[in-house]
C-alpha cells in the first residue's frame, strides 16, 4: 500500500493558494484515476483506489498546513506503513513555477508542514516538491507569498505541472 498526502490549507479562503499545491496534486491524481471519495478519516479527506497495481490511499490532512503531521502518523500507524511507503506532494519556494522534485528525505527546510510530520514520523519518506517560486519583492512576506492566490497564469504553468505529475504517479508509486 502507498499513502499519498497532499499538504494544504482547508477551506474556502485558501483554495487556489500556492500553499495549497499538494491539495491540488491529490485532486488531479484522484480524478486522473478514479479514486473513490472514501470518507473523512483521521481529520483528512480520503481517496482510495490503485494505480500500477499498487493500493492507494490519498489524504488530504484537514487539520491545516502546520499540523499535518498528526494526519499522517495516524494513517501510518493505522495501516502499518513504513515510511517508505509514504509519499508527500508541497508547495515548494526554492523551485520555479512550474517544476517539481521528487527527493527521498532530507530537511523540512523550512517549511511548517514538513516540519510537523518530521516531528511526528521522523524524515524518510518520499517528497514531490512543487514549485511555486519566490515573491519578486525579497521584501515580502513569505507567509503571505504561499497564502496568496495564484494568478491566472500561474494557475496555468501550475495546471500543465499537475498533468505531468499525472502522468508520472505510475513510476513514483513504483519507487
């Protein structure tokens, strides 16, 4: 089985916001291939399906971004996963819109979702970092940069990035 999460706040003011990419990432993935709305578990929305021949579980933690880490160690724990089994989509600053990176471990380097699930499961399990890039301004506000709406272009190099991951979930959950 692999647990696919995708970090986000919940709600309507933060849909469409860069922080909310790892939502999108799961929305795509769970339409892309028909994954069932299960329920609410764990304070998380839940998909389930498979891809490759691999048993999905998709969550999307409703306890907002800083505080994933309690979703994903109860899925985890419920489930008997190891780590490796576990596979995080987030919004990335440090990449350009548009790109992404899987990575194996490693730091949270800063981001607050991350952090909470390091805390709670320690750090090896697969990330897919979605980039949204930095504000222009090097003055503004990095909270408020990620809380922010993407704007119509973005939304789309961001739409296009969630079909290439789309497409290459079959090798990722392979991994």
């Amino acid at each position: 089985m692999i647990l696919l999460v995708g970090l986000g706040n919940p709600g309507a003011k933060y849909e469409n916001t860069r922080h909310n990419a790892g939502f999108l990432a799961i929305d795509h993935i769970a339409d892309k291939f028909s994954l069932n709305k299960k329920s609410n578990k764990f304070e998380s929305e839940v998909f389930s399906g498979e891809i490759s021949d691999q048993k999905i579980i998709a969550i999307k933690p409703q306890t907002f971004m800083n505080l994933s880490g309690s979703a994903v160690q109860k899925f985890t724990a419920f489930y008997k996963l190891q780590t490796n089994q576990i596979f995080i989509f987030h919004d990335e600053i440090d990449l350009k819109i548009g790109t992404h990176k899987i990575k194996f471990s490693g730091s949270h380097a800063g981001h607050n979702g991350l952090k909470d699930i390091d805390r709670k499961i320690g750090k090896n399990y697969h990330r897919i970092r979605i980039g949204v890039g930095r504000p222009e301004n090097s003055r503004f506000e990095i909270s408020d940069y990620v809380l922010g709406k993407f704007s119509n272009a973005e939304r789309e190099i961001i739409d296009q990035k969630m079909y290439d991951i789309g497409e290459i979930i079959k090798d990722i959950v392979k991994i």
